[in-house]
C-alpha cells in the first residue's frame, strides 16, 4: 500500500511513526492509520 520495502516499513512501526498494535508477534496496522500517516506525510512535504 506505501510502496516500500518490508524493512522500511518495519522501522517505521519500530519507531511508532505509524501506530499499530501487535497480537503475539504479528503486526496489526488498520488503513485508517496508514491514511493518517500519509496525511501527516503529505502536510509536512508541503509546508517545505
């Protein structure tokens, strides 16, 4: 859906830069915080 790799994508949840939550081991990241992450990407490409 980003259009990354799956290392990249690991440390952006490592990180907490997209928030998500974990059952046992697995990632759990619903659309509605990948939108938000882009939104919030997309106002900081813009205010440069």
């Amino acid at each position: 859906m980003l259009g990354i790799s799956t290392k990249t994508a690991y440390k952006l949840l490592k990180e907490n830069k997209i928030k998500h939550f974990m059952i046992g081991r697995i990632y759990k990241i619903p659309k509605y915080y990948i939108l938000t992450y882009l939104e919030i990407l997309d106002q900081t490409n813009s205010n440069k």
